[in-house]
C-alpha cells in the first residue's frame, strides 16, 4: 500500500505542536487539565489527542486546522508568559 506522504507530513507537524504545546506547558508548570481546558477540548477530546500523541489515530474533533490554531495561540501565550517570567526581576 503507497501511503499518503502529505498526510504523513501532516500527522508529523501536529504531532510536533503537541510535543511543543506539552513542553511549555511542563515549563510554566500549567497542570493537564488547565492545558485542556485552554485548548477548548473536552475530556474526551484530550484523551483522543493523547492517544494521537502516541502514534495513535489522527482524532475527527476538532478538525486537524483548528486544533493547529488552537495550539499555535495557546503555545505562543505560553512563550511570551516564559519570557515575561525569565525578564521579571525575582524578590
């Protein structure tokens, strides 16, 4: 069977966003259920992309261009708070 390279391409990049969106998430110590709740997933919904996470099934909800969305806002709120934290003088 020949497989579909842009959806390989595709399932590579969210998963990407995920790994990144989990990584500052770890840094600002945001717990897993605040990082849903960020994302507007339900607890199924983050559990499908959990799954998916670890080479599981790509989820139908929400569609793959508006969970990239969500990532890219969320993950790029959770950098400029990093900087703004690294940049604050600490007492």
């Amino acid at each position: 069977m020949l497989r579909n390279l842009s959806w390989e391409t595709m399932d590579n990049l969210a998963r990407s966003q995920l790994r990144i969106y989990q990584e500052l998430g770890d840094a600002a110590r945001i717990t897993e259920e605040d990082r849903r709740k960020v994302l507007l997933l339900d607890r199924q919904e983050w559990t499908d992309w959990a799954e998916f996470m670890n080479d599981g099934p790509l989820p139908p909800t929400p569609p793959l261009p508006d969970m990239l969305r969500r990532l890219g806002e969320a993950s790029y709120r959770l950098a400029v708070l990093a900087e703004l934290s690294e940049a604050s003088p600490r007492a």
